[in-house]
C-alpha cells in the first residue's frame, strides 16, 4: 500500500517497502508493485 506524506506544501507518494517518493500515485502504486523491498540503487 502507497503511503501518502506532505513535504514543502506538496503531496507524496511513498513507497511502503523501500521508501522511494512519487509526485504521481499511479507511478508509486505501480513501482510497489514491483518492488524489491532494496534500497535504490540510484539517487532520489
């Protein structure tokens, strides 16, 4: 399940698994969805 958080006025989606943030909640849903529950090999 994508959780939801406001930072600086603006609503995130956040991955539950590995905490990668989305401005889109289709995006997030779709990432957890395959997620690896890793940390991400690149730069949020």
């Amino acid at each position: 399940m994508v959780a939801t958080t406001e930072r600086d006025g603006t609503t995130w989606y956040e991955c539950e698994m590995c905490g990668l943030l989305f401005d889109d909640r289709n995006d997030a849903e779709q990432h957890e969805a395959n997620c690896d529950a890793e940390e991400p090999s690149y730069i949020q």
